[in-house]
C-alpha cells in the first residue's frame, strides 16, 4: 500500500493519432497524401469537388490506451474566398449512433477562405465506444459545399490529429504553471474522481458530486479542503477533474484548441485505500482585473492532493503466524483467504470487513 502526494504537473500524457486511411465520398483526390497531413508545414493534400461543387472525405485511424479527453484538430483552407464565407463541416463517427455527429462538440462547421484555419473537435469522458470504437478505431468526416466559383483543387488540408491528451497527476512538481481562464472569486471550487476500467471506459467514485470544495478567495493564496476517499476495486488508472462550479476548469476554449483540467495518474492497476485526502488548490489574484485565477504546476502554485493511498493493504500481524506455519495465503484487493496445503480454510477475511478465524481457532497446518 502506498501513501503519498500526487501534484497537478503541468506536464502532458498526450497520445497523438494521425489518419491511416481515407475514402473520399464527394469529389476526388487532387495531390499529397496521408503523411502529409503530420505536420503543420503547409504541405498539402488536396481535393477536388464533384459536379455538385462539393467535396467530402472520410478519414479514419486508431487510437490505443485512455481516452478520457479527445481531441480533434484539422488545419485546412480553400482555394477561394467569399463573402458571407464558404463553410467547412468537420464532424465525429458516433459509434454508439451508427451516425455522424450533427451537434455538440464532436461537430463543428466554420466559415473558411483561402488562409489556413483550425477546426477543433473534442469530448469530455465516455469516449470508448462512442467516439472511440471497442476495437480502437475513430472515424471523422471533413466536408465543403461550394459554389461555381469555387475552383479546383478547392480543399487544402495541411494537418489533421485524433488525439487522447490530459495533465499528469504525479508523483513530482513540475517548474512552470498554468492558468485557469475563468474568474473562479466566490465561486465553488471543488474535484469529482473518476477510476479508469480495464476496458479504457471511466467510472466515477465520486457519486457526481463535487468534493474537497472551497471558495474562490479574492486574493493570491492557497486553500484546501478535505475528502474522505473510499475503498475501491480495482482501476488501472484515475482521474481528478478540477471543477469551477458546473463548469470543468480550463486554460482556453476547449473549442479554440485548449485543454481541461483534467489529471490523471499512471497505470496503477490497483484499488483506492480509504483514507482522507486533503486537496490544495493554488490561487492567483490578478488586481488589474479584479479577478482570481486557479493555477498549477510549481512549487509556489502548487495544487495537489496529500494523503492520496492506493495499493492492497499489508496483510494484518495474524497473517504472518499462519504463513510460519507453512500455510498457503492467497491475497486479493478484497479478500485474504488463508488455506492449509490439503486445501481446507483456515481462516479467511471478507471484503471490508474484519479478519475471521474458521473453526479450529487455533490453525493446523499439515
């Protein structure tokens, strides 16, 4: 079992995709290819409308391990502009719908001319077997209607990335900080937990409440809150979302390409302890503004969670007598279930409750 404190870093688990095949629905290929779409160094790979001035492209790829935040970005132009603008829909397979994404933040459509743009994509939790199939597979559709004025080749995409990202939970702090872009003076500040299934789906521990909540302070300081964590089963890793009332904290739009507050741990692949844990959270006042500011990732902004305990509990001193005597211990996240070499129970501990002797009091061991 291990006991310790776990600090929001400014610092990346960030798993990026790249397409691995394409099938083009309206129009036809015009120059480049896949590779080129790997990097944002304006080098292309263009497309020409069909004879309805339109043109649409499926992409697809895979993406392996969490997925508790996606992100989608496609950099892209036109051949031509006009006014009001010609307008690009970019929009997510839902796996779970058979469909494509018409609303929400899995779909977007953006006006666009002849310099590039980013269109962003992105979903906060439930994305494995939704935007993520159970296999791994993610599918995005770019598509342009156009007009005659539109020439060809009329679609330039210069880059285009699934990707998994989120903050690191961890073990040490990082050196550089980050700000939250909401006024959070007065406001609820609280965290919900979610464990990470062996299947990348999330659960959440926390019940769909906030925990650990403070208020927002009008000044530059550090509060902290408290939460009795419970035991758990097993997960392989967690999640700590930062929360900012209803709203997940964040350090831009997440719809202009900025990112959550969303921290998660390494592969624990072990359970939550009880235990209380006592959650700090770093607090900037900027006095032009009037405004405080959630920050993390240094030692003088230093949100983190103390007292965070995780791993199977050691064995109770009773334990240690039976193994003396020759008996064979099978320990588990919630049972320890002691058994003599011909295979009788001696003595066994169901979950959360006390550690039970079997008749016989005094074990046997043959």
């Amino acid at each position: 079992m291990t006991t310790e404190t776990r600090y929001m870093r400014n610092a990346l688990w960030d798993n990026k995709t790249f397409p691995s095949s394409y099938n083009v629905i309206a129009g036809s290929l015009a120059g480049g290819g896949l590779a080129d779409l790997q990097a944002s160094d304006n080098v292309y790979m263009s497309f020409n409308k069909d004879a309805n001035n339109i043109v649409e492209v499926e992409f697809a790829g895979s993406i392996s391990g969490h997925v508790p935040f996606i992100q989608v970005d496609v950099e892209l132009h036109l051949s031509e502009s006009r006014t009001p603008p010609y307008v690009v829909e970019v929009s997510a397979y839902n796996y779970q719908t058979g469909t494509y994404e018409t609303t929400g933040s899995m779909y977007r459509a953006v006006g666009v001319g002849t310099l590039d743009i980013h269109a962003y994509l992105y979903n906060l939790l439930g994305n494995k077997g939704k935007y993520v199939s159970g296999t791994g597979e993610w599918k995005i559709k770019v598509k342009v209607t156009g007009d005659a004025a539109l020439t060809n080749p009329a679609l330039y995409i210069d880059y285009f990335c699934f990707r998994s990202v989120c903050y690191q939970l961890g073990t040490t702090q990082t050196t550089s900080y980050v700000t939250n872009n909401l006024d959070v003076a007065g406001a609820t500040v609280g965290i919900r937990v979610w464990g990470i299934k062996a299947d990348d789906t999330e659960e959440e521990i926390t019940g769909g409440s906030l925990v650990a909540t403070v208020t927002g302070p009008y000044t530059t300081t550090t509060l902290s809150a408290t939460w009795n964590a419970p035991a758990t089963s097993t997960y392989v890793a967690y999640l700590v979302i930062v929360y900012h009332g209803t709203e997940v904290m964040r350090n831009a739009d997440p719809g202009s390409g900025g990112l959550l507050f969303v921290f998660m741990t390494e592969d624990l692949n072990a359970p939550l302890q009880s235990a209380t844990w006592t959650v700090y959270y770093a607090f900037w006042y900027s006095a032009t503004l009037d405004q405080t500011f959630f920050r993390f990732g240094t030692t003088t902004y230093n949100s983190r969670i103390e007292n965070f305990t995780w791993g199977v509990p050691p064995p109770p001193p009773i334990l240690k007598k039976f193994a003396r005597l020759g008996a064979n211990i099978n320990v588990q996240p919630h049972a320890i279930i002691l058994v003599k070499r011909n295979g009788n129970i001696v003595a066994y501990r169901k979950p959360h409750m006390p550690f039970k002797p079997e008749k016989p009091i005094q074990p046997e061991v043959s």
